[in-house]
C-alpha cells in the first residue's frame, strides 16, 4: 500500500513510519517540523529512513491547501493516517487559537483533499483527553464526550465530528483512535516521561502537581502502532475506538517507576493540579479486541525501561 503519514516525523508518527516500511508498504511522510519543540529532534527521528527508497519526506504544513493538492496530485494514495496536530492540554491553554486552527482547519484541508482525490481509507488520530473528567470507568466510546476541559481535547472533538460529517457525506471510510497517554522511544520532549526521566537523570527538579494520585492508562507506543495498523484494510465506515493500556498508574508511583529503572532519586517540587488536566483516565478496550483483535502487550514497567534505554542510547541534545 501507499500510505501518507501526516505528522510523520513527531513520536508517534516516526515510530509508525518505521513498522510501515518494515512491512513494505510506501510512505508518504507529511511534517511542518514546527518549532513547537526543536525539529532537529523530528529530523533525527526519521534520518535513517530517507535512504529507504520505499519512504519519502514531504515537508509540508496541512494548513497549506495548495502543498496538500500537489502531494495529492503527485501520488495514487491508498490510506491516510492523519497524525499531524499541535499536542498538548496545558500548551493549548496557552495557545488555544493556534490549537484550533491547527488542529480544526488542518483536519478539515486533509478530509477535503480526501474526497476530491477518491481516497477512501483514513485513520485519524484523536485522544482521551475528549472524555474530560468522566467519573464512569473506564472510558467506553459510548460515553458522552460533550463536556472536555481543554482547548485541545475541544479540537480532537471537533475533528471526530468531521470525520463522521464526511463519512456521511462522501462514504470515507473512517476510524477514529483515541489514543490514551502514549509513551516511547522518539516521546516529544513537553511529555511528562522524557521531562521527569530526563530530569531525574541530570539531577533537576521535576514537578509533582497536586497530591500525585491522579492517575492515567499509559500506552506504550509499539503498542498504538500495532492498534493503527491493525485498521488497515478495514471497511468498517465509520469507528470511534480506544487504543490504551487498559491500567492505571498513578504521578506516584509513575515518579518511583522512574527512579528504579534510573537508580537515582527524584528531586520533587510540588504545585497545585492544573486546569485543563483530567483526574483520570481509563480506557475500554473491548471494542478494540472485538473490532481490531488488539490489545497492548507491553506491561508498564517494561515500557519504561525501553524508554530509558532509547534515551540512553539515541538521545544525544534536544
């Protein structure tokens, strides 16, 4: 197959791009490399695949409707994993405009060209955060998900309504992955593990917001790969479905997680719990087993250590 990865130079998009060249497929790899964190990190991301004549680096941003159209034009594209976005609940506090441009428009410019192109497959990349403070867990796609607490989590629901709107309209073939808390090797540098972890190695302080009981399914990224690309060849319409751990961990005993497997201690600062964060998330994922026959296999703490090992190996300056 030939597929474009939008976003495909980021975590989870890079991570991705090398299992779907691993398994033959081409790979259109669509990235802005916005200073959102430094792009040297994104370039280094997919530096050993631009060799690879199966990959192809198409720097473009998805706001740019006519860079779309060419890429488009230029390739007779089988499916599209839409993974591009700014990320983030407490960085789209900040910047909620940019978040819903971004996140919103871009969506919108990807589905457009979608349809006009006859492109029938599209897996998009949408989050847990769209389930807000839910208090029924763990998380089904059939809960309300009207009330989310965070500029970003509004886009992400935003995006799953056009995606619907198009499949109604045009028959795309849609899949919506809410992902939930994904952590890995190639983790953006903002994201709570690489922050603590490399803290706690260089012997920073790391923050510990609230009491430390606020608790999240982590997901390890080799296993959100294995979820997308079990939707390939799938004729499934329209699909909102949860990719998590299916577990949670609380700050606290993420915090020791980390130091065991950097054998240094945490150096903690504590602040209140911020808004926009959730209390907790906890994915459902029946229907990820029944539709997709997926379900993760990496166990949290093992997650970790190949999290520590990347870092050590690969990681050289951000």
């Amino acid at each position: 197959m030939k597929i474009l990865v939008t976003g495909g130079a980021g975590f989870i998009g890079s991570n991705l791009c090398e299992r779907l060249l691993k398994e033959k497929h081409e790979v259109i790899c669509l990235d802005n490399f916005n200073d959102y964190y430094s792009p040297i990190v994104k370039k280094n991301n997919i530096a050993s695949f631009l060799n690879n004549p199966d990959f192809e680096l198409a720097t473009e941003d998805i706001l740019n409707k006519a860079g779309l159209e060419k890429i488009f034009t230029q390739h007779k594209i089988d499916t599209v994993i839409h993974l591009a976005a700014k990320a983030g609940v407490r960085a789209s506090l900040i910047d909620p405009e940019g978040f819903s441009v971004n996140n919103i428009i871009g969506t919108f410019n990807v589905l457009e060209a979608c349809q006009k192109h006859g492109i029938k497959n599209l897996i998009f990349g949408s989050s847990s955060s769209v389930y807000g403070n839910n208090t029924k867990v763990p998380f089904a796609e059939t809960d309300n998900v009207d009330y989310p607490i965070s500029p970003y989590a509004a886009t992400k629901k935003a995006c799953e309504l056009f995606c619907f709107n198009y499949h109604h309209l045009y028959h795309l073939n849609v899949i919506c992955l809410r992902f939930f808390t994904v952590y890995g090797p190639n983790n953006r540098p903002d994201m709570a593990h690489f922050k603590m972890l490399d803290s706690i190695i260089n012997g920073q302080p790391i923050t510990k917001y609230g009491d430390g009981e606020s608790r999240r399914d982590y997901t390890f990224v080799d296993d959100i790969v294995d979820g997308i690309i079990a939707c390939l060849n799938k004729n499934l319409g329209f699909e909102i479905i949860n990719l998590g751990g299916s577990q949670t961990i609380t700050l606290n005993r993420m915090i020791e997680v980390l130091e065991k497997t950097t054998g240094k201690k945490a150096i903690i600062e504590n602040l209140p719990f911020p808004p926009g964060d959730v209390n907790q998330t906890y994915a459902d994922i029946s229907k990820a087993k029944s539709l997709l026959g997926w379900e993760p296999k990496t166990l949290y703490q093992e997650g970790v250590k190949k999290l520590f090992d990347w870092y050590q190996k690969k990681l050289t300056h951000i």
